[in-house]
C-alpha cells in the first residue's frame, strides 16, 4: 500500500538500483555500521549493500589483506559510498572490538553492528573427535567474540545517548537443526548465539536497542565451499536438503540484514531470522 509512494528504485551513478526512500535517501541514511567478518561472503555483501543505502560503514576483519581488497571492491562497487573504512580485528579479544566499536565515537558513535565473524574449523568433528582445542577456538571467535560485540555497542549506544540501535548476530541454520554430518564445536557455538541474542532483546528492549540472530542455510562462501572441497559425496549430503537444490548466496543474507539493520524492523527483536530457501521447512527424500 504506502510502500509504493514511500519508497522506490532508482538508478545511482554506477547504474545500480537502490532504495531511495521519500526523503531521497538512502534506508540506512547517516547511520553508522560496523561489519565483523567484513572481508568474507556475507559480511562483503552487506558492507555493499549498506554502503548502497547510505551509512557509513566501518569494515572489520582479522585478515588485513582480505580487508585492503575488499574495500576496493566495495568502493569501486560503489563510489557514491559516503565513509568506508577498515579495521583489523580479532573478534576474540576484548580489546580489538573496544578500539574497533570506539573508533566510530568520531562519527557519532555506533547504531548498527553486524557481529558476524565466524569460523567452522576443518578439525571440527563429533562428541569423539573434537578436539578440546578446536572447541575452545570455535567458541571463542563464534560466541565470545559475539557477545564482546554485543557489549561494546550496548556501551556505546549509551554513550551517545542513543534511542534505537541494531545490532545482528550471525547464528546458523544448525542451532535449529541437528546436522547428521557432525561439527560439534560449530553447531554448539550457534546454538549459543541464539541464545544469548534472545536474551539480549529482552533485556535491552526497552532502551530501544533492538537484538536478531541471523540463521543462514549453507552458502556459496569460502567459508563453506573450502571446506567442501572437492568432496563430492559431503557435497552432495548438503545439497539435497535445499527444496531449491542449490545453497544460498551471500547476497541473499545481505538483503535480510539489511532490513533488520534498518528501521522498517523497528518492531522485529529477539527473533531467529531464518534465511534459509524453506531447508529448516523441508522432508526431502532423495529422488
Ligand atoms: P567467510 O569465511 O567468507 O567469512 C568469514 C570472515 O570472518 C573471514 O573474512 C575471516 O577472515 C573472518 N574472521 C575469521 N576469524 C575472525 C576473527 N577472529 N576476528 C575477525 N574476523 C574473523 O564466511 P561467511 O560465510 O561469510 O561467514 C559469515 C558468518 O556466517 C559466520 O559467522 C558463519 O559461521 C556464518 N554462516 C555461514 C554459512 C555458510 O554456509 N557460509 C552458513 C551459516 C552461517
């Protein structure tokens, strides 16, 4: 209804549609963004997309090199982006987020942080075969380093007196479903992020900071597809529980993260959002 006087889609220099509300700006218009994991799959993806729709976005990842490409992929993806910037970070050390959610407090101070740096580590097995080290690495950067994110930008969304913030969680379909194929350390560590995101929107609901896990399906990242390799039959064991036989694209998980960034999710909190082509939905037998 609204929707059509309210927003539409237009071309921008580099003759890419994007949103452009009312107003002629952008959806996530002079909002602030900091995107862990930023150099990988989804976390590029999103850093384009928001760039796209107007915010300042502050690139985060442990890769310095991944980080210096994917910044000019973004700028040359996008040269209208206002501010781009990046930052080395491990997630897993308090510290390294501290700098990284304070170096935004130049800018106004954080309103929107993707926490969605994350690892499936290839050691990563069952109850057995784990071993404690992979364990203790996975939850680490997966949960440690999420909730370290979730902290920081509370901190910060005070600071600044902040009425509404967003903050997303990358989770996985695995904290909802049991995988046959065993990743303990992984499945575990996701299964906490929903838990502890849940608990957050309900806690901070009120300040007006709003808290969504993320639950992408297997995707067509690095991330997944190394680790594939040239297995076929792992391959194959995945895909045929996708009712679409085919994994997701990390630009399919952008386009979810950026609602939730944005204020048209001013009443979503504390949900599981589930980006998956209906997988979690499905009774696939083989054909
Ligand atoms: P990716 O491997 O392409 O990207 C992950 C990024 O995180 C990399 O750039 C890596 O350098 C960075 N990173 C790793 N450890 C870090 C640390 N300690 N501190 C900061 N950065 C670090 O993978 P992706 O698919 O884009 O994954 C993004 C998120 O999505 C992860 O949390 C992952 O668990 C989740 N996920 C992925 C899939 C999938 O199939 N790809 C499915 C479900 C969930």
């Amino acid at each position: 209804m609204g929707d059509d006087t309210a927003n539409s889609s237009r071309s921008n220099s580099s003759g890419k549609v994007h949103t452009i509300n009312s107003f002629g700006m952008g959806r996530l218009h002079h909002k602030n963004a900091i995107v862990t994991g930023a150099a990988g799959g989804i976390g590029l993806e999103t850093c384009i997309l928001f760039a796209k729709e107007g915010a300042n976005v502050l690139m985060a990842d442990i890769s310095a090199p991944a980080l210096e490409k994917a910044s000019a992929k973004l700028k040359q993806l996008v040269p209208s982006a206002h501010k781009v910037e990046i930052q080395v970070c491990d997630v897993s050390k308090e510290a390294d987020i501290k700098a990284l959610v304070e170096h935004l407090d130049s800018w106004g101070g954080v309103d929107i942080m993707f926490n969605n740096a994350g690892i499936m580590h290839a050691d990563d097995a069952d109850a057995l075969d784990t071993p404690e080290k992979i364990w203790d690495l996975t939850q680490a950067i997966n949960v440690k380093g999420v909730w370290f994110g979730c902290k920081h930008a509370i901190i910060a969304l005070r600071k600044h007196n902040k009425t509404k913030g967003s903050i997303i969680n990358t989770a996985s379909v695995v904290a909802l479903v049991g995988s046959a194929t065993p990743q303990l350390a992984y499945t575990a560590s996701k299964g906490a992020v929903l838990a502890l995101t849940r608990e957050l929107a309900i806690v901070h609901a009120k300040e007006g900071f709003r808290f969504n896990a993320l639950c992408p399906a297997p995707l067509n990242t690095p991330l997944l597809q190394d680790w594939l390799g040239d297995d076929l039959p792992k391959r194959h064991r995945r895909e045929i529980h996708f009712p679409t036989g085919r994994f997701g694209e990390a630009i399919e998980q952008a386009q979810a993260v950026l609602f939730l960034a944005s204020d048209e999710a001013s009443f979503v909190n504390g949900q599981d959002f589930v980006v998956d082509g209906g997988l979690t939905k499905a009774y696939v037998t083989p054909e």
